[in-house]
C-alpha cells in the first residue's frame, strides 16, 4: 500500500473526555502506511477544551468556531480548511467513538484499490452492548420514507460473513461517525449542508451519490458509538423530521408526501402514549422545513425534566423497565428496582389489582421504546432521558386535543408540500 495523507476531523462542543479518549484511541492505530494527523474542530466549548488540547496535545490542530454551529456547520468548518491541505483522504470522526485499532486500515485500502469508491464508512457497533452491530452503512427504505440501517441490531458477525464474497458493502449513505472520502469531493460537491445536527452526512452521501461516486462501508473497520437507546433526547426529534424533510425535497420529492402520511399514524401513537414533548417536536420541526429554517432552532426547544431524588422517596417503590435498569442503577446503587414477576398469571393479577390499587410508588420507563404495560401498575410515571426524567401526564382529554392538533397542523403542512412535489414533478 502506497502511503497515504489523511486528515482526520472531530466535531466538539463540551466534551473534552470523549475527545481525548478518541484521541488516545487515534495514538493506538495500525497506521501501516497512513500519515495521520488530527484536527478538533471546537464549536466555542466551555469547558476549556481548546486550551487542554493545545497543553497535552500539541501535534493536534484546534480549530476554533467562535460559536455552536452543531455537527454540520463544524464538520463544513473542518473540511474547508482542510481541503486546501495536502491529503489524501479526510476522516471524520463523530467525538464520542471509540476506534478498533485498525478501524482507518481497511477504509484507506478501499479507498486506494477501487477508484470508484468516493466514501468508505465503518462498521458501527453499540458502545453499551458491544456484542451488537448498531449498522453498517443505511439504505433508502421507499415503504418508510426513511433509511434502513444494514445489519441494525445484529450480533456481532465475522467481515467474512458480513462481506459475503464481495470486497465492500455498496450503500446509500453512511454515517459521520466513521467517515472516510477523497478530498476531491469536496471540491466536487461542496460540503454539508446547514441542517446543525443529523442527516446532514445523509444529504452529503447522497449527493456524491449524484456525481457518480459509490458510497461504501467496510465492516473490517471497527468503531463503538452510543446507540439511541442510551443518549436518545426528545429535542432531536425536531431536527430529524426537519432535515430529513430537507434531504427527501432535494433529492427524492416523492417520498415528502409518503412521509407525512407515515408520520400521522406515528404522531397519533406517540399522543396515545402521553409524549406530547414529541409529537410538539416533530411538528415545530416540520413547520420550520415549510418555512424555511435551517441550521439552530431559532425557537428554545425545551421540556420540564426533573432528577431521580426529586421523583422518588427513599421508600418508594420503583419500577424499572428491563432495557434501562442497569443504567439507572449505575448511577445510583442505592435504587433497588421492584420487578415484574415472570409468570404470565402473576403479572395478569398484578394488573388487575392496579385498577383498584397501584403496588409501586414511581415507574420509569424508556423515552425511545417504553413498555406501555408498567403504565397502569404505578401511582406515577416518567420517562427515563438520561439526565433527567419526564412525568407522563395521561389524561383522556389531553389526548384527544393533541391529536386533533396533529391532524389540523399535518394536513396543512401536507397540503403545502403537495403544492411543492406536484411543482417539482411538473418541472421534469
């Protein structure tokens, strides 16, 4: 393998253990071949970020934003002032992965031996539950107006298996958590676009896509990321409507429609569920793609949260579902959760006591994927948000007026794409 230049782009605001983690990570490399060096882009952090890594990292490059311009408007920040460097290939790399050793080797040698590969991307892998992919690459999903990831959820496979005699996997687009492409593209495509967080690697993969360039991911390239399940925060809801929206009108109008007609039923069910704080988020998000917005919220996307000790007596009992408990738990040892019992009779008999006495104090339960049947077991409910937790304020007629908003605000926002998409149609 000739040498190769590669610049590497990290993306941060506030979290200066995550970076010098994945900078130690970067130090352990097998760089056989590879010239690697290091640029933190700091989105004005204040956690004194920018002066740490300059005093105990002096190879590395600090480029400072001034401001938080998110995910995309530090990458775009990244990559313009590393295009004019002399590299090969750029790596961008999300702050808070964690990299196998040889997780560059692979994407490089794809790179270097298949000039039709534009971008190269890694297999990612649950930081929580090592053991399970999270994906490899996503596809677009023209039934869900959304993207599939490939191998979501699988356990862990061998690149052999993984491959299945093919020398990468061919893809639609691949996440910037692990993201390796040829400077040129740049040049080509321009960089991302001013969406602030999520998608915007999407949006870029697909336009490459468009300049005839294969988008790819080799699973031989290993990195760890959170998965949704553990970092998930409701106000992300908004910008992955939105941008989503943005990148469905750019590049496939057809689906804006399918989308919206998806989202109604999904937006109903979060309303059944007590989850006003989504479904709030998704349509500012949406009225924000109607209007124009881009890049921060213009408009505080806020919600009440409260800590553990403020929703739970040191007797209470406390019921946790089975998919958070040992996060809950790690943070506080002295939680000792009240479990459901295993046998189907004994939950059905603890259920049909709860109609007329609730046996536990406080139920928590997942924001991204809640049990719905601890709901009716306890005197008070919240959902779990990793810092903080959310009180589920069920009431019949709080349900029936969220959905009838849904309904007026969805079909006009649907009634204004229609317009857009049968413009968009025409004009081909």
């Amino acid at each position: 393998m000739k040498i190769a230049k590669v610049a590497a782009i990290i993306v941060t605001w506030n979290k200066i253990k995550d970076v010098c983690s994945l900078i130690e990570d970067t130090n352990k490399l097998d760089l056989n071949g590879i010239c690697l060096d290091i640029f933190v882009v700091d989105n004005a952090s204040n956690d004194g970020t920018q002066a740490y890594l300059e005093e105990n990292y002096p190879d590395i490059k600090v480029l400072q934003t001034g401001e938080n311009i998110g995910g995309s408007g530090g990458f775009s920040h990244g990559m313009k002032f590393v295009s004019n460097l002399n590299y090969d290939y750029i790596w961008l790399l999300d702050n808070d992965v964690r990299l196998d050793y040889q997780a560059l080797l692979p994407l490089v040698e794809t790179l270097q031996n298949y000039s039709e590969v534009g971008l190269v991307g890694s297999q990612i892998r649950k930081l929580e539950q090592p053991e399970i992919i999270q994906e490899i690459g996503s596809c677009i999903n023209v039934n869900k107006a959304h993207f599939k990831t490939n191998f979501a959820n699988s356990s862990i496979l061998s690149t052999a298996e993984l491959l299945a005699g093919k020398s990468y996997l061919t893809v639609d687009v691949c996440a910037a958590a692990s993201l390796l492409f040829r400077r040129e593209i740049i040049t080509q495509i321009g960089v991302f676009e001013n969406y602030f967080l999520h998608f915007d690697d999407a949006e870029w993969c697909l336009r490459a896509k468009q300049f005839g360039w294969v988008v790819a991911a080799h699973p031989a390239s290993i990195v760890w990321h959170s998965s949704p399940d553990f970092k998930y925060r409701p106000w992300i809801s908004y910008y992955d409507e939105r941008n989503l929206c943005y990148c469905w009108q750019k590049h496939h109008p057809n689906l804006l429609l399918k989308r919206l007609k998806l989202l109604f039923i999904k937006l109903i069910y979060y309303s059944f569920t007590g989850r006003f704080f989504l479904v709030d988020f998704y349509l500012q998000g949406l009225g924000d793609f109607i209007n124009g917005v881009q890049g921060k919220s213009l408009v505080q996307l806020s919600y009440q949260e409260y800590s553990l000790p403020e929703i739970i007596a040191s007797d209470s009992k406390i019921l946790l579902q089975k998919s958070i408990s040992e996060n809950v738990c790690k943070s506080h040892s002295e939680i000792i959760p009240w479990c459901l019992p295993k046998n189907i009779f004994h939950k059905f008999y603890i259920w049909l006591i709860a109609w007329f006495y609730k046996p536990v104090d406080v139920a928590i339960v997942s924001c991204y994927k809640p049990n719905f049947l601890y709901f009716h077991l306890a005197k008070k409910v919240y959902f779990f948000n990793a810092p903080g937790y959310l009180v589920l304020n069920w009431k019949v007629k709080n349900v029936l007026l969220k959905i009838l908003q849904v309904f007026y605000r969805l079909l006009k926002i649907y009634l204004h794409t229609s317009i857009f998409v049968n413009k968009s149609a025409v004009a081909k």
